[in-house]
C-alpha cells in the first residue's frame, strides 16, 4: 500500500528555515500530484502546496507564497517543502498528502496521507 513518511520538521525561530521531505513508497511516483497541508490546533487541515507529477507545475497557499517552495524527485520518490523566513503562525503539524494523477488543492482529493511532521516557530 502507498505509504507517506514525512520528516525534518522541528523548533525554529521566527525568520528562520527548515525543509521538510516526504518519501513515497508503494506507488508509482511520478504518476502522482503532492501535496503539502498543515494543521495547528483547534483549526482545521489546510493546504500550503502542491506540486504536479511531473514538478513543472507548483502552486501555493496565498499565506506562504514567495516563502515557501515546493520540489520533488521522482528519482528518489521524494517531495520537499523548503520553508523560509518562517512566522510563528506557520506553527502546525505539516502533512504530505499523493493524488493519482491531476493537481488539486482540495483535501477531499488526495487518497493517501502521511503521519505528519511538527513544525513550531518561536517569536
């Protein structure tokens, strides 16, 4: 089965950088849109980004864009979120999320998710 293991996540001050990545397995990669959610508590999950299988497409939640930059290699069934000049208020737990085939921003479209990564910015 599709299995999603994010990682790099972790305490950072505010302004700092982190990048996450998420290794798929399970499934053929390149055949699949990734996705970048996030969930802080008491809110619900919501979208950061996402990448098109091939990676010639990516787009962004309005929140991060110019901060935040997705990436990904099929080579190595791995997409990255490279996060910069990060604010306290992208605290959250950050998801990878894979959809056989289009892109999409609705979370209602991705099938298989990870178990999420921490990400706590500090003032």
């Amino acid at each position: 089965q599709v299995q999603l293991v994010e990682s790099g996540g972790g305490l950072v001050q505010a302004g700092g950088s982190l990048r996450l990545s998420c290794a798929a397995s399970g499934l053929t990669f390149s055949s699949y849109a990734m996705g970048w959610f996030r969930q802080a508590p008491g809110l619900e999950r919501e979208f950061v980004a996402g990448i098109s299988r091939s990676g010639a497409i990516t787009y962004y939640a309005d929140a991060v864009k110019g901060r935040f930059t997705i990436s990904r290699d099929n080579a190595k069934n791995t997409v990255y979120l490279k996060m910069n000049n990060l604010k306290p208020e992208d605290t959250a737990v950050y998801y990878c999320a894979a959809r056989a085939g289009s892109s999409s921003r609705s979370i209602a479209d991705f099938g298989s998710w990870g178990q999420g990564t921490q990400v706590t910015v500090s003032s």
